[in-house]
C-alpha cells in the first residue's frame, strides 16, 4: 500500500512491502513517481530531483540479499540511503533515531553554551526565556522520535539537561 504525505512544499512517498513482494513494489514506486513527474509537467512544478531521495526502513538483518532496487526519477537512478532527513528529523533505516538523538544533543549543547556566554549579562527571567525558545524548543520538537532511541543516546540528552540546572 502506498502512502503520500506532504507539508508546504515537502513530500514524502512510503509503501509497505512483503519480501515476496519486492520486484512489484519497486515497479509501483516507480509509476509513482512516473505519475508525479507527469502531474508536474502539466501544472509546470519543477521537481528537485537532486534533493529527492530514497531508504528502505526495515529492522530485519536479512534484507542484504535482496537485489538493490532500481527506483528513478526523471532518468536519474535513486540510491540507497542510510538515513533521511524528514522536517528536522533524521530518520534511520532501523529507525532507531540515533543519528537524530545525537543531533539533537550536539545542537542544543552547542545553543546552551551560547546562552551560558550571554547569561552574565542577562537576568534569571532573560535566560530563560532564552533557554526556553533556543533549547527547550529543540529539545522538545519530535518527541516521539526519541520512543525508539536506545538509552545511551537519551542520556546524551539529558546530560545537556543537567548541564542547563
């Protein structure tokens, strides 16, 4: 079954596959997108092509053997990817989402530290306001992503928690 979702000017394609099911659901992401390219032609919306891409989310080990699928959009050959980036969050093939975790982590560690330069110059009401709206937003945006995160990539976060107290 194929799902569309779209935001602004972001879509994004899936579909569920049975392993004996393969060939045939490479052949219909295909059409897929053959439809897309021809929707686009006729309403004259120029595809971005080079930014569009292509991941198998599985958790099964045995997907190596599969043959790898030849999915392409306008004559160019889409390749695998490891992760994907879907409005701010990186997804994974085994969306364990610890490339997104640990993101996370980097980044608000890296805004907390802006807002503890400036904080001497700031009263306590300031800074937090500020760690409000520079951390905690961060934070805090795709919180269902982290359900599936193994705990040590959890505590990297809650480490830049501690750090803010």
């Amino acid at each position: 079954m194929a799902k569309a979702k779209a935001y602004a000017d972001d879509c994004t394609l899936s579909f569920s596959c049975d392993r004996s099911e393969w060939q045939d659901t490479v052949y219909r992401i295909n059409q897929a997108l053959e439809n897309i390219v021809s929707w686009s032609k006729r309403w004259q919306v120029t595809l971005a092509s080079d930014k569009t891409e292509l991941m198998l989310i599985s958790r099964r080990q045995d997907l190596a053997d599969l043959p790898p699928p030849d999915v392409q959009l306008e004559g160019r050959k889409l390749s695998l990817q490891d992760s994907i980036n879907i409005l701010g969050v990186e997804y994974d093939a085994g969306l364990s989402f610890t490339i997104h975790a640990r993101k996370l982590a980097k980044n608000a560690a890296w805004r907390l530290n802006c807002v503890l330069r400036v904080s001497q110059l700031l009263d306590a009401k300031e800074v937090e306001v500020l760690y409000k709206a520079q951390i905690c937003s961060v934070m805090e945006y795709s919180l269902l992503a982290w359900s599936s995160c193994p705990p040590s990539y959890l505590a990297t976060l809650d480490r830049v928690q501690a750090i803010a107290q």
